[in-house]
C-alpha cells in the first residue's frame, strides 16, 4: 500500500490549542513518495507533521478531578501520546503563602514608616511645648477616641470583654503608662536618637528582671549577648555631646517599665481571645484613665495655658498640627505593631523592632541634624547589633530543651540558620517547639 501525507497548514490562537480536536489528513496516491509499510505500532514513530495538542484535562468529560499540571500530547490519528514536558502551575497553597508574605512585608513598612513620623512630630511638639505629660495623655487620648468612634460605627468589632478581663489589664496598663510617659521626658530633654539608643538596651533589663525576680535561667549564650548591649549603650551615654541625666533616666525608666509590661502581659493576658488592634485599643483607653489626674497634678492647666501662648507666638498654628499628627501616628504605629504580632513569628518581630529602631535613629540624625561623634556612633552601632543578637538567641534557647544543646551551639544554630534564610529558621523553630532537641539530632561536633 501506497500512502502519503498531505500537510495542512493552520492558524490557532489560544483557545484553538485547547479546544479543537486533530483531524486526519485524507490519504491520497502519490508516484512521488516511496512506500511505507505500516506498522501496528506507532509509538516509536516521530513526525514533525503530528498537530501539537495542549490539554489541561486528562480526558474531556471525565470525572476525575482537574490536576494542576499541563501535559503537551501529539495526536497521530485517533492515539494520543504525552510528550514528556510538564508545566507546573502554582498551587493554591504557594499563592496564600505569598499573600501572606506581601501582608507582612506591609505591616513592616507601614510599622517602620509610621514610627519614623510618630518620632519627628513628637520631638517637635516637645521643641516648642516642652510638657511631656500633656503631650503623653493627648496620644492616648487621641488613640482612644479613634477606637470609640471605630466600635461605634462598626468600621471595627468591639472586643466582648468582662470584668476580669479589665482586672487582668489593669497592672499592664500601669507599666504601659509608666514607659510611654518616662520615653516622651527622655525626648524632651535629650535627642531622638540618644533616647533610642539607650531604650535599645531593654533586653539587659528583661535578662535581670526575669532571673532575680522571677528565678528563669537563660544559658550562657544569651548572658553573653547582654555585653555588648551594655558596652554600647554605655559608650554612646559616655560620648553624647547633649547628655543630661533626666533624659538619660527616662530613657532607663521606660525599659524597665516596658518589662514588666510584658511581663504582667504574658501572665495575666493567657487564653484571652481579643485580637491584637482591640487589646491595644483597651490599653490606650485604661492607660488614658490611669494618666490624665497626673499629668494635671504634674504640670497642670496654668503651665499648659502659658506654655501655649508661647508656642503660638513662636511658631503659630503649626503647634497644632503638630499635636494632631504625633497623636495619630503614635496610635497607628503602635497599632500595627500590635497587628504584626497576630501574623508572625517572634523571632521575625524581634528583626523588625530591631529595624524600625535602626530607621528611627537614622532618620532623626538627619531630620534635626543631630552631631554625632565616631565613637559615639560605633556605641549606638554595638548596642543595636547586641540587640539583635540577644533577640534570635533568646527564641532559639527557647525552641530547644536549656540543658540539651550547649551555649555554642545555640550561636551554631543560629548563624547556620539565618544566614541560610528566615523563613526556614522560622519553620525550624516552629518545628523544635513542637519536639524534642534530641528527635531532631541536631547538635554541634
């Protein structure tokens, strides 16, 4: 038998791949072509004359479930053969994960940018009305009405909360007061980034407190990154050229606050089921309570009167302005804050407090034109470094059993972990918590 193969030559667009079946070509006689015998298999057989046929289904009509694979197939006549190129498509799965990544990376911008603001307009409200308890109730203040106004027009759901809730509350919302207050007269006496700088050494505190008052043992590691957070604190307090002790101290007293914040937080805050906006919203409300009777035993409506007709006179409106942005901006930042901690990791929270503060000092240097000495600037650069080393060893030590995994290794284990990536040091952690050190086999020669 005689054949030949007549060519068609066709145009397809996308859905032509999809959709249209291959036809066979009509078979003709031709003197032309020598003959081929045909075979009961032609499998083996490869022609560059076959239809190139995409199909995303594995057989049109079936009811098996679609797979997320493409599968190039040429047809040759009625038989069709998968050619061994598969494309994959993302899973449902991977793009959750990558909106979930993009939500995070904005919160952190949002978070970072908003402090950056909050810090500026608060030290100018300070420049030119230098009150610090007003200045601290009127954020508070501020943060509050904006939560009322949310739950009563329901652009956010009130917290169903009870009396033992706002009990339990009540201790974290004096610290809360205690530190906000205490940081805002540090930055009316002294730099913004001075302020920061010192507050930078809250771990030392933490450290202290948890083992002296609280009898919790920390391995050696985590004593250890506690140096250089002392070293350079102290050389950047050593070579400031605007040193002054009340702001140096309001800096320390808002550290220690800020810890046993966290402290009466964790202990009295378990099982509650309020979201993290509401639980900041609840504490700006009680913090509110708890500040405004001192802040007018403290410097009173006769200074806040004469204090403002100065700065009226100085600047004009601008004061006013300035009121109004440090308010909000100190209540959204902290607010998002507080809306990172539902969606990430510790770990990943402690890199980016460690960021925003790294951004706070940088932008305010250059804001105010703050001087800044070498040496002073490498104390601030050991302090921050400290910082952030203290804050991976802590979660680390706390993923694995304290007396498992020697002090070196917890060093070992993060440096090989972070330096590979943070999210898998993220899923390590999360899978040490949930196991034994020893099931894991991971240890150090």
């Amino acid at each position: 038998m005689i054949c030949s193969v007549k060519q068609y030559s066709t145009i397809t667009n996308g859905s032509d791949i999809f959709l249209r079946q291959s036809t066979r070509p009509p078979m003709q006689r031709s003197l032309l072509l020598p003959s081929l015998p045909v075979q009961k298999s032609l499998r083996s057989v490869i022609s560059v004359q076959k239809a190139l046929h995409v199909s995303a289904i594995e057989s049109f009509g079936s009811l098996k479930p679609r797979t997320s694979l493409i599968k190039c197939q040429a047809y040759e006549a009625d038989r069709s053969q998968p050619i061994e190129s598969n494309i994959e498509l993302p899973k449902p799965d991977t793009r959750s994960e990558a909106a979930k990544k993009l939500k995070i990376g904005v919160y952190f911008a949002m978070w970072w940018a908003l402090n950056v603001v909050f810090n500026i307009y608060n030290k100018k409200v300070l420049n030119a009305y230098p009150f610090p308890w007003l200045t601290s109730t009127l954020s508070l203040a501020c943060g509050s009405l904006i939560m009322l106004i949310s739950w009563a027009t329901r652009i956010a759901e009130a917290p169903k909360t009870d009396m033992d809730f706002w009990k339990a509350l009540f201790p974290v919302a004096v610290a809360h007061t205690i530190g906000h207050v205490a940081a805002t007269v540090s930055m009316s006496k002294v730099a913004v980034s001075f302020t920061h700088i010192i507050k930078s050494g809250e771990p030392a505190f933490s450290v202290l407190v948890s083992r002296f008052l609280l009898g919790e043992s920390f391995p050696t590691s985590v004593y250890l990154s506690l140096l250089p957070i002392i070293g350079g604190c102290g050389l950047a307090a050593l070579t400031e050229l605007n040193f002054n002790m009340i702001g140096f101290m309001g800096a320390m007293i808002s550290n220690l606050a800020f810890v046993f914040r966290n402290i009466f937080s964790k202990r009295g805050m378990k099982g509650t089921s309020v979201s993290g906006m509401n639980y900041y919203a609840c504490l700006s409300i009680l913090s509110l309570i708890i500040l405004t009777p001192f802040a007018i035993a403290v410097e009173g409506p006769a200074m806040w009167k004469a204090g403002f007709e100065t700065a009226i006179s100085q600047i004009g409106p601008n004061l006013i302005w300035w009121w109004a942005a440090q308010s909000v901006f100190y209540h959204l930042y902290n607010q998002v804050s507080y809306m990172s901690l539902d969606e990430i990791s510790p770990l990943t929270f402690s890199i980016g407090n460690t960021m925003k503060r790294i951004s706070v000092i940088v932008s305010s240097i250059i804001i105010f034109h703050t001087p800044v000495q070498p040496v002073n600037a490498l104390g601030a650069a050991i302090a921050i470094f400290g910082t952030f080393l203290y804050s991976q060893l802590w979660v680390v030590s706390r993923a694995y059993d304290s007396d498992g995994i020697a002090a070196l290794d917890y060093v070992y284990l993060f440096m090989l972990d972070f330096l590979l990536s943070l999210p898998y040091l993220d899923e390590r952690l999360g899978v040490a918590l949930a196991h034994n050190q020893s099931n894991l086999g991971v240890r150090c020669a």
